[in-house]
C-alpha cells in the first residue's frame, strides 16, 4: 500500500467500512449542522440541521456529540484582515482560497502564487505545475520534506511471501511506529545530520547531485520542530528542478 492514499482508494475504504458494520443506515447524508446547544435540564443535545435536498430544517437530540469538523470556518474560510487594508481588493487576478477550490476551475496557461510553503502547497504545487505557465511558492519559512517512494517496501515484501492481511497490517504499522519515533529521537539529538539525509534524498529524487538548498529550501527551524511532511516522489522538488 502506498503512505499517501489516493481520494478514490480513501473512498473505497470509506465504503468498506460502512458496510462491514452495518452503519449506512444510521448515516444521515446531504444535512448540514446549523447550530446545536445543550441543555441541563435534560441532559441532551439539540442538534439542527437544514436537509439540502428541499431546505427542511431538522431536529435532532442525542446525550454525546462528537463534532470532527476541524477548527475552521467552512463558509468564510480566514483571510487576514490587512491584507484587505493593503490593497487586496486592487488585484486583477483570481484570488482562490485552498477551502472553497473549485474543480473546475481551468489554470492552464496561467501564472499561480501558492501562498504557504506545507502539505497544501507540495500536494498543489506538483498539479499546477503540469498544465500552468509558471508556478511561485510564497513562504514564510522553508518545510522540511521526507522524500520517499509512494510505497511500503515491507508491505509489498509480506504480501508476496503470502501473509495473511491482519498481520501485514499489525507488523507495517509497528515498523511505522518505530521508524517515525526513532526519526523524531534523532531530529532532537542531530538535527544537523538528519537535515544532511533529507537534502540526500532530494538529490536522489530529482537526479540532480548540486541540488541548490540556499536560500530556498533551507528552514528557519530544526526538523520536527514542525511538522515533517512526506513527499512522495520527492514531487515537489522534481518540480522545482523542471523549472
């Protein structure tokens, strides 16, 4: 199996899951929660919902409510309010917010900023580069990035000796456990060494041995004092190097 699972494959397992527990019926789709509030008296929660199919307001109670939306505004995603002061509403281009992309939307040809230099960035900025004229990534700070193949060299091994599923997915999650704990020890005790690998495995996925890191793709901080991201195919530096 691939670390980075396509939406289609998540989807899949979405399915799967469902069915083997027998809880599609249970699930109410096309609802979105306007509000809820909980009340002493009756120790239970009122949840409202506006059902999208004709509008109709639902309600419904429930004694525990585990919200997993996230921290986010979905309807007015942040945008810094300066930016606004400094003349955001002067610019000609299209201004699109990573939470209200839209599909269709057709960038060929254009020239793109990404602002922000994270998972969102390296995941887009691959994309874009296939069918825009140009693509700039604005950041603050550099990320440090994990470049690896899309594949678990250890899955694909036990699989081909014939073990059963249960424990390919017991022993490649213990491997993942290991290999990230003892990664995070070593970026606390030599996070120079460790920024040394990285930038090796770079090198090795775009082919190019004096890959330039200065001033770049150098960050402003030890790896793992942020996230670390996984890049698969080391796709973002190819990118970079594809001009």
């Amino acid at each position: 199996g691939a670390p980075i699972a396509s939406a289609e494959e998540i989807l899949k397992y979405m399915g799967e899951v469902i069915e083997e527990n027998g809880i599609g019926q249970h699930i109410r789709y096309g609802h979105r929660i306007m509000r809820c509030s909980f009340s002493r008296e009756t120790n239970l929660w009122t949840v409202e919902a506006t059902r999208l199919a004709d509008g109709a307001v639902q309600v419904f109670t429930c004694s525990f409510l585990w919200m997993c939306q996230g921290y986010y505004d979905h309807e007015k995603p942040y945008i810094p309010p300066e930016w606004y002061e400094r003349g955001l509403g002067d610019y000609k281009g299209d201004f699109v917010h990573a939470q209200l992309w839209d599909p269709d939307y057709d960038y060929s040809g254009k020239r793109i900023l990404v602002i922000g230099s994270g998972a969102t960035a390296a995941t887009v900025i691959p994309a874009f580069a296939e069918k825009a004229a140009h693509v700039t990534m604005l950041q603050r700070s550099p990320t440090y990035f994990f470049c690896s193949e899309n594949k678990n060299e250890l899955a694909d091994r036990l699989r081909e000796v014939g073990i059963d599923e249960p424990t390919v997915h017991r022993v490649v999650r213990q491997q993942i456990m290991h290999d990230q704990d003892l990664m995070t020890r070593r970026c606390i005790e030599e996070p120079d060494v460790v920024f040394e690998e990285l930038k090796e495995l770079v090198r090795a996925f775009t082919g190019k041995p004096d890959f330039e890191f200065e001033p770049h793709f150098t960050p402003k901080y030890r790896p793992w004092q942020q996230r670390l991201a996984f890049c698969p195919e080391g796709d973002v530096f190819r990118a970079a190097v594809a001009g």
